[in-house]
C-alpha cells in the first residue's frame, strides 16, 4: 500500500511553523488581495480558503467581488489600484474569469512583483531560466511535498498529464529542473497508457474525474493528483482511480488533503516572499 503524502498536515506546518512566525516579525504585515469575479462555486471555496488561511497566518487580507458582467475596464482598474496600493503585497485574480473577460490581457497588468500566483510572463520567463521571484503556486506546493518527504527526482522518469499554464507547464519545467527527465502529455496524446506506465514520478492536472485507472501506475510510482472533480453522488475525487493506484504506488496524494492545501500555503509563501521583499 503507497504512503500518504499529506498535504493538509506538511501545509499546517508550514504554515504555523514558518510563514505566522516570520509574518509577525516584518514591521506591516503581508497584504494579499484576492479578486473574484462572478459566482463559480468552486472558486468561491477555493476563494474563501485563501482569506481564512491568510487570515490565520497574520495577513491583511482583502477580498474584491464582483458580478459576473463586470467589464474588462472595470476589472483592468481594480488591478491597476491594487497594483499601486502601498499595503497589498500580493494580487491574485481567480482563474477562470467569465469568457466575455480577456484573462491575458489582466494577469499581464498585474505588477510583476506583486503577482503571488506566479502568472505573469516576466515571471514565468524567469522560470523557464530557473530564476523564477514567483512560482506557481500548484506546482511550486507539489514540489515542496515531494521534497518534505524527501522522494529523489534527480534521474527519475517523470510525466505530466496536462498543459495548462497554470499547472501541468510550470510543473513540467520545475521536475526538469530537479532533475527529472519529463513528459508532457495532453489532450491530443496519443497512447496515454503507455506513458503512464512508464512513469516513475506522476503528476495528474486535467479536471477528470478517475481518468486515470490503478492498473496503469508503474509499481512503485510517486502520484500526485492535481484534480478535484465531483463524482455524480457528489463525493470528491481526483483525476486518478485512488483506489486502484494505491495499490501500486509507493506515494500517493489523498483527494481531498493533498496538493489543495498546498496551493493555499505556497500563495501564503509567495505573499511573506513578497512583503520581505518591500519592506
Ligand atoms: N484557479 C485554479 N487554481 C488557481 C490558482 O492557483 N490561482 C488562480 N488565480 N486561479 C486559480
């Protein structure tokens, strides 16, 4: 049977253990701004989750909603005052916006040096370098989980399943840079099967629900499953038969407790990394 990589216990630790403390010490306190538009349920969860951590940890917290016809001027101006209010370090516009909205031309307002989600090209550029201010914070939380349990990347077969800017690719760069000889597969992969077989280190990202059945998992895998979908009975799953892989890994992520937890911490690292950085 894999062991557990808990995300919901190694976040309570860093967060209480490391980013409380070192909040407390600055002269301000860290301030995050959450921006939320519309009324998806999922990321108003996700949403309230940041501000009751941020809240936990000692940050001056702001969350901005508004409905979901809000124009793309009026959302470019909240960014554009966030951007030059002295007491936000962090800015963080959940994904995804309603369609008429263009998210592009939003995340690349947002200043660079505030952009605790890691989205905006100079910083993703940066990554592409291994010299990234800002990492994603889904990625950047797997790649803490990963080392807090001290698993080896150096070497390892890793595969990624998704492309998406905000997940499967800065996760891809960051296993390469550890080491890892990487993967990426997609929606237009063909033989999904066969690369899952193959890998050593597995990351899952693509929103459906158990798409991944146990019997693919090479035994003694690492699987970390980035998804979060309802089943029709409306319990939560991820995008991996958790089951099934258990029985095969040698490290598995729980849905829920795993990689969501970690998210909420490493923006809360971003945002301490941020406000050091100001102040
Ligand atoms: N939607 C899903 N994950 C994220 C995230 O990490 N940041 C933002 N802004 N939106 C998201």
């Amino acid at each position: 049977m894999a062991q557990l990589l808990d995300g919901r216990a190694l976040s309570r630790k860093l967060n209480q253990g490391c980013v409380k403390p070192a909040a407390s010490e600055l002269a301000r306190k860290p301030g995050l701004a959450v921006v939320l538009v519309g009324s998806d349920p999922a990321s108003e969860v996700y949403v309230g989750r940041k501000g009751l951590v941020a809240g936990r940890v000692g940050f001056h917290h702001v969350q901005i909603t508004r409905p979901v016809e809000t124009s793309q001027e009026e959302l470019m101006q909240i960014v554009k005052d966030l951007n030059e209010d002295p007491a936000i370090d962090g800015i963080l516009v959940q994904m995804p916006l309603p369609k008429h909205l263009d998210a592009t031309q939003i995340l690349d307002s947002i200043d660079p040096g505030k952009d605790v989600d890691g989205f905006h090209p100079a910083n993703t550029g940066q990554l592409s370098q291994g010299r990234a201010k800002f990492v994603a914070c889904t990625p950047l939380g797997v790649m803490k989980m990963l080392e807090g349990s001290e698993i080896p990347l150096s070497g390892k077969e890793a595969v990624v399943i998704g492309r998406s800017n905000i997940v499967g690719r800065p996760m891809a760069m960051l296993l390469e840079q550890a080491g890892c000889t990487v993967t990426v597969c997609h929606s237009r992969t063909k033989n999904l099967q066969a690369h899952v077989e193959r890998a050593e280190v597995l990351v899952v990202a693509i929103g459906r629900a158990e798409h991944v059945p146990g019997a693919w998992i090479r035994p003694g895998a690492v699987v970390v499953d980035v998804g979060m979908n309802r089943r029709e009975d409306g319990t939560l799953c991820g995008d991996v038969d958790f089951e099934g892989a258990s029985e095969r890994a040698a490290w598995i992520t729980p849905v829920p407790g795993g990689v969501g937890p970690m998210t909420i911490a490493m923006l809360m690292h971003n945002t301490l990394l941020s406000a050091k950085a100001r102040q």
